[in-house]
C-alpha cells in the first residue's frame, strides 16, 4: 500500500484518464495511426454548417458584396458614351430650325479594359465570399468542438465537487471519534471550497463557449459528445485544384485588376473624338421667301495638350507592381501558415495518441481504493487530497488537449484548403 505514496504522478495521471471519457476517445486515435481514417465530416456537420451558411450575417454580408461586384461588373461592361440630341432655332435675318445628333466614340477600347477590370473585382469577390464561409465554418467548427468536450469538464468537475462533499463529510465524523485532527478537517473544508470554486469557472467558460456559437448565428445545439471518435490523419501536399485557397484567388485577382487597370489609363490617354450629325431647314431673304435643306457633319477631336494622364498610367503601372507583391507575399504567408498548422496538428495528434496509450485504470476504483486506504489510516489527509486532486487534474488535462488537438485539425484543414471539401457543404450556391 504505502507503494502508491511513491509512484510516479504520470501512472497517477494515467488513473484519470480512463474514467471520465478522456482516454476511450484518445484510445480510439490510436488505432488512426494505422488504421484508414474516414476524411469527410458526419452528416451532422454537413448541415450544420449548410443551416450556417444560411443563417450567418456575415455570409449575407459577403454575399451581397458578391452581388455589388457582379453588378458593377456589368456596369463597366456597357457603353461608355449615350447619344446627345441637340435642337436648335434662330430668328433673325435667317431663320434657321435644326436638329442635331452627336455621339463620342471609342476607337481605343476603353470599354474592354473597363469590363476586364469589373470581371477581376468579380472574382475578388466571390474569393472574399468563399473566404467568408471558410472562416465562418472554421469559427463554428472550434466552438461546437470546444463546446462539446466544456459538457465533460464540468460533468468531471461536478464529479470532482461529489468527491470533495464526501471527503469534508467523513473527516468530519472522523473528526468527532477522533480518528484526524482539526486541521486535516480544515483542510477537506478548505479542499471543497477549492472544488466548488474550480466548478464555477468551468460553468463560466462553458458559458462562454455557448454564447460564442450563438454569436455566430448558426445552430446552437451543443453536442452532448463528440461525432468524431478519432484523431483524422494529416493531410499532406498543396491544396486541392478543386479549392485553392480563397487568399490566393483574391491575390490573384488584384493582379489581374491592376494589370486591367493599366491598359484603362494607357487608352484613357487616346482622346475620343465626337461626331455630330446635323439637319434642317433655314429661310432666308426678304419675308424669308427662300428655304432650303441643309445637313451638316461636325467632328470633334480633344487635344491631350494639357494633361496628357501620363500620371495615371504611372499610378496603375505601381498599383501592379503592389498587387504582384502582395501575391507573392500571401503565397509564403499561405505555405507559412500550412507548415505551422501541419506540425502543430501533429505533435497534438501524437501527444494525445501517446496519452491515451498509457496505463489507465478506472477513476472511481481508484477513488475508492483512495479513501479506503485514508480511512485505514494507511495514507495521510494530505497524501489522499493530492493524489485525488492529481488524478482530477490530469483528467482535465486531458480533455483540454484534446479539444486544442481538434482546434488544430480545423486550422490544419482550412490552411492545407480541404475544410469545405472535408465538411461536404459545398453544395452549388446560388451566388456562383
């Protein structure tokens, strides 16, 4: 007996882990290390995240930012110049009634480039809108996920509470037959009130977790355990071609911008002549006896003579250079970000696959098994509030890395571009 006074705290923290859920979920990663892992989400998550995308604001946001887009788009593709009718008349020595038609023309194909330009704003935006849903689904998938695994730890923390209500009880008949002193049973006092404390933060942080997933605006149905009973492997190589990156697609789309932008100002330098069709009728001589028909053709050319918008084109032509750096910029900040979310998801993966395979025994035996020997006599109050505080802990450890190790599997998938195509949500939108 007095053995267990001396073990090691990691088999002590082994003892937790199978009672309170911690270790059969991490058991079952284990097996994923070998074994083929399933790489799509439940159906469960499958609409959640549809129902998400539905009802989330800041979806409607980027959609209707999506719609601004494909309008403006069609705007810069219609003709730049309307027609202009003019009409005119003079009485005097010659009365003249004319009606005239005049319309600019653009010989430089300043419409193409204006509609080659919305068509990248277009694209910008559909990224931004794919972005939107990405990072809508991430920030849901991390709350439900964390909400799921806060169910368990205040379900062990009331345990805990249980535990330590039990504890103060029997040192306090133990305390009146003389069995401890006044001090131990301050101590079993002093030790639930600790508990009672500890339960209160984890019912706040809870809460916290609960009111996150209402904020998103999608479904707040908290997962009374989790869907997901093992650890998926780590997805290796770039994103797939049938989702690159919607940073990259918005990156991309600058570029083409910009370079669209530049031949606007390049043929915003080639002035647009206006030609004007005039006819009518003009009467002259005494009493205006005499009339006649009269048509006239007017062109007029503007002189690029004081501003020749060389300027602009110098403005564009650095716009580019800055678009072109910010893509390559968000290329190593994307290949970055997918090596960091790589190897973080796997030293938790394999801190918790290593977790979970240690030696575990049940919780209650042990606790059991604890206070038997505290009642002997065999262990101290001290030694017995340690190791059951210990074996507590350490469950709670556990349940904490398991909820960062999920938190790392959605940033691993959104970073390595697989989250939509891992939660199968994708459905054909309207809005594409």
């Amino acid at each position: 007996m007095r053995f267990l006074l001396r073990a090691p705290w990691g088999v002590l923290c082994a003892f937790a882990c199978a009672s309170f859920g911690v270790g059969p979920v991490l058991a079952q990663s284990a097996a994923a290390v070998v074994a083929p892992v399933d790489q799509s989400a439940p159906e469960e998550i499958r609409r959640a995240i549809r129902e998400l995308w539905t009802l989330s604001p800041e979806v409607r946001v980027a959609r209707a930012e999506l719609e601004a887009a494909s309008a403006r788009a069609r705007a810069a593709g219609q003709p730049l110049y309307n027609p202009e009718l003019a009409l005119s008349a003079e009485n005097a020595d010659v009365d003249r009634r004319t009606v005239g038609l005049s319309l600019a023309l653009d010989l430089s194909g300043k419409r193409e480039a204006r509609r080659a330009v919305g068509e990248a704003g277009v694209v910008a935006a559909r990224a931004g809108y794919d972005q939107a849903r990405r990072d809508i689904a991430v920030r849901w998938l991390k709350a439900w996920f964390a909400a799921g695994l806060a169910v368990r730890e205040t379900e062990l923390g009331r345990r805990r509470v249980e535990l330590m209500q039990r504890f103060a009880e029997l040192a306090e008949r133990r305390l009146k037959v003389g069995d401890i002193s006044i001090t131990e049973r301050d101590l079993a006092a002093l030790a639930l009130s600790e508990a009672q404390a500890q339960q209160a933060a984890l019912l706040g942080r809870a809460a916290g977790v609960q009111a996150a997933l209402v904020a998103l605006g999608g479904p707040t149905d908290t997962p009374g355990s989790l869907v997901l009973r093992s650890l998926p492997a780590i997805v290796n190589g770039p994103p797939m071609p049938s989702e690159p990156l919607p940073e990259m697609r918005q990156a991309q789309a600058r570029v083409e911008s910009a370079d669209a932008g530049i031949r606007v100002a390049q043929r915003q330098r080639v002035p647009d002549p206006v030609i004007a069709l005039t006819g009518g009728r003009v009467r002259t001589g005494p009493g205006a006896g005499m009339s006649q028909n009269v048509v006239g053709l007017n062109l007029t050319v503007p002189l690029p003579v004081r501003n020749s918008y060389r300027a602009e084109v110098d403005s564009a032509r650095a716009e580019a250079d800055a678009a072109l750096a910010g893509l390559d910029a968000q290329r190593l900040a994307s290949r970055a970000r997918q090596r960091e979310s790589e190897q973080r998801y796997a030293a938790l993966r394999d801190a918790s696959v290593a977790f979970s395979g240690s030696r575990a025994a049940a919780f209650d035996e042990r606790a059991a098994l604890l206070e038997r020997l505290w009642q002997a006599g065999e262990i101290g109050t001290s030694d017995y509030l340690v190791q059951l505080k210990q074996s507590l802990d350490t469950a709670l450890s556990g349940i904490a890395l398991e909820n960062e190790t999920w938190q790392a599997w959605i940033d691993h998938l959104s970073a390595a571009g697989r989250l939509i195509a891992w939660t199968g949500a994708d459905d054909k939108d309207s809005s594409r």
